[in-house]
C-alpha cells in the first residue's frame, strides 16, 4: 500500500511540473538584470528554451543575450551568450543560476592589417599548411569582415592566403584559402606577439607537374625556417680566422690546440669552419646539418667542456700520438691525454681522435682549384671518474702529470723508422713471391 501511494505522488508530482508554465520573457529579463547583469544595455531571448530532469529536480534553461559595458575601457561593451537556469519548486519555477558560454567585445578599434600579417608571416609554418614551398605566398587580413574580439588581448580576424605547395615528388600546385587566425597580445596596449589558426577553408587552384630534380631542390618553408634558425644560431657564435692547412696532420694538431686552449663557443665556431661540406645543410654556408650537431658537434663539446674534467684538463701541451694507429689509418689522427697515456693510463684509449679529408676547391675557367683540408669526423673522451679528477687535481704544476720523455719529433722519427721498416718487409714479400710465381 506504501509503495503503490509513493508511485501515485511520484505521478502527480510529474503532472504537476508537466502542467507548470515556463517563465515569461518579462520575468526572465528582470531576473537576468537583477541576478547577472545590473548594468545591462540590452537583453536578447534567444529560442523556445529547454527543460531537463537532473535526477533530483526539474530545471529550465532559455538561450539569452545580453550587453553591458565594459568599466574599464569607455564606448567598449560585452554581449555575452549563455543559459539562464530556473529549477522547479512546487508549482512554479525558481531563478537558479546563469551560465555563460561565450563573449564578445565591441567597440574596439580594428586590428591594424600591416601588423596582422607581420606577426603571421614571422611565423610563416604555423599559418600556412603543411608542405608550403618557400616561394610566391601572399596573406593579408580580409577587407569588410568584423573582427571578433574575445578580449581586449585577442581577436579573431578572416585572413586571405595564397601559396604554393609541394604535392608529389614531381607535382606542385597552387591554393587560395581563407583562415580564421586568432591573435594575442600581453596587454590592451602592446602589439601582437603570437597566433593561432582556428580553421583553414582552402582550395587548389591549379597544379604543375616538373621535373624530379627541380622539386627536390624547391625547399618547404618548415625547412627554410628552421635553416634560418640554425643560421641565426651560427652567427651568434664568436668570429674565428681560420689559417690554410698543408696538410690533414697539421688541421688536426690545429684543432687539438684549439679544443685545449678555447672556450666552447670559440671551439664550436672553429669546429664549424672546419667540418666537411656535407655537414653542412646545402644551400647554407653556416646551418649545421640537425645530423651533425646532435650525434657529434653537440656530444662533443659536452665531453670537452661540461664534465667533470675538461679536456684541457687533462690535454698536455705536447700531446701524444698512437702512432700505429695513425700510420695504418693516414687520414686519421689520435691522441692521448695525461689520464690515457703513461704514467696513468694503459694507451688504450684515446682522448681525442680526428678523420681529415680533402675537400674539393671548385672550378675557375675550367680549371681545378686547390681544395682545402678538412675535418670528416670527431671525437673526444674526457674522464667523468671520481678518483681520475682527485689526480688530476692533486698536481700543484698541471704540466707535470703529462709524459715528459716522448716528444712530437721522437714519436715523428719513431712513425717514419717503422713505416721504413714495414716497407722493406712488404717489398721484401712481394720478391718472394715473384720468386716463387705467386703474383707480381
């Protein structure tokens, strides 16, 4: 019976909420005035209005629009765009609450159109899609759309664009669109300093079909920005002369000297000068292919610089040469440091070890010019050992803990003497085996 009268008043309850009117737009005026907004201008009702059960109550929305200035700037105003909330309370409904969804801001002047697309193009790849060629673009804010302020520090603007844009190995074709890009600023007064693009409406206005070759030289703008960045990171570098080397062995003694007696900018502008054409990305004469600077210019100066001991730490004034090594591999140099050389050390690492190479010198009048010796790979080790630090620093003189004995001109005659000597042995096989008929 309990049940049975508890589903009766359930009933009648909905009944009576079903036959409850809505509020009048009268009402819903002043309750939007008196509640949200006192100092209202305007008040639109928007729609039929909405009624939901939220598991506990019934409640009632209806879209409303309202303006009211803006006390901070004079002849500025807000319309804001939301939902007012009434609940169900016996018989009648309640105010409950407002909730905005959106804004606008009017009375603001319009954003200056020269200053829109400076800020845009100054970041070209993030306005314009992906595979824009760096070449015959154009953007500029559309004449006779109103600018959608959300604030005094952002607005959205229609902007016209033109580009063309790499579509195949072989295609390219040409687009116009027009983008929604929306613009911030730190302060009412400040200029636009970053963007956005809300929505891209584009369409391909013709399409060329070129040679493999002429596409694959076009560069995109993504990659001319970022070469322009790598650009702008090598002429931040300090300047460095870089003298003609005579040979592969005196490039390398050079950058010994260099990496022993610089800083890590100094070392890294010389380092750049000095580095094989094919680090370098084409078209530039100082971009650092990304190759390159992460998998050896930058390990590199981390280990001769930012350790616990750094390379000139424990580079002696006159190194010391693995001079097997470099007699067996003549394009490549290595040397030790105090920590892999006698005393201290076995020999069996290096602490430096540098691949030279001859680059080609061009053409003038048809005629070959002298290359230029430089470096093809580098590479360093430095200590990170605890106990190789404390011996280091115990040396009140830093030249004292380098080997004494072995001099450059000793380990030079010592190299010759034995490429003399391994001649004479390899001569002396090859007239055995003449003699014995097994080749010349």
């Amino acid at each position: 019976m309990r049940r049975a009268s508890f589903a009766l008043a359930v009933l009648l309850l909905a009944s009576a909420s079903e036959a409850q009117a809505p509020p009048s737009e009268a009402r819903i005026r002043a309750d939007l005035v008196e509640h949200a907004f006192p100092t209202a201008t305007s008040v639109e009702i928007r729609g039929d209005g909405t009624r939901e059960w939220t598991g506990t109550v019934y409640e009632y929305y209806r879209s409303v629009t309202a303006r009211r200035p803006y006390p901070e700037m004079a002849g500025v105003e807000i319309e804001a765009y939301g939902d007012i909330v009434y609940q169900s309370h016996g018989s009648s409904y309640a105010y409950h609450d407002y909730r905005v969804g959106d804004w606008r801001y009017f009375g603001l002047p319009d954003p200056d159109p020269e200053a829109v697309a400076a800020v845009i193009e100054a970041d070209g790849p993030a306005f314009y899609p992906h595979r824009t060629l760096d070449m015959d673009r154009s953007l500029a804010v559309r004449a006779g759309d109103d600018p959608y302020w959300h604030d005094p520090t952002s607005v959205t603007v229609q902007v016209e664009a033109s580009y063309r844009a790499m579509v195949s190995t072989t295609e390219v074709s040409d687009n116009e669109g027009v983008f929604a890009v929306r613009l911030y600023r730190d302060a009412p007064e400040a200029a636009w300093s970053r963007f956005t693009v809300v929505t891209r409406d584009e369409t391909e206005v013709g399409r060329e079909t070129l040679p493999a070759s002429e596409v694959a030289a076009m560069r995109t703008l993504k990659d001319a920005a970022a070469v322009a960045g790598l650009e702008a990171e090598a002429a931040a570098l300090p300047e460095v002369t870089v003298p003609a080397f005579a040979s592969g062995r005196e490039l390398a003694d050079y950058t010994y000297r260099m990496l022993r007696e610089s800083d890590a900018a100094t070392f890294e502008a010389y380092l750049r000068a000095v580095l094989a054409p094919r680090h370098i990305v084409e078209g530039s004469e100082t971009a650092l292919g990304v190759r390159a600077k992460m998998e050896m210019v930058d390990p590199l100066l981390a280990q001769a610089f930012a350790g616990r001991l750094t390379f000139a730490d424990v580079a002696c004034a006159t190194p010391v040469l693995h001079e097997e090594r470099t007699r067996r591999s003549p394009t490549r140099v290595y040397y030790h440091s105090a920590l892999t050389a006698p005393p201290r050390g076995s020999g069996s690492a290096v602490a430096l070890e540098v691949a030279f190479e001859e680059a080609p010198g061009g053409y003038r009048n048809g005629q070959p010019l002298p290359g230029r010796f430089v470096i093809g790979s580098i590479d360093v080790y430095v200590s990170d050992d605890a106990d190789d630090e404390a011996w280091v620093r115990s040396f009140d003189d830093p030249a004292a803990m380098c080997p004494g004995a072995v001099g450059r001109a000793t380990q030079e005659a010592e190299q010759e003497t034995r490429g003399a000597v391994d001649g004479a042995v390899q001569e002396g096989r090859r007239r055995l085996g003449r003699l014995l008929g097994r080749g010349n």
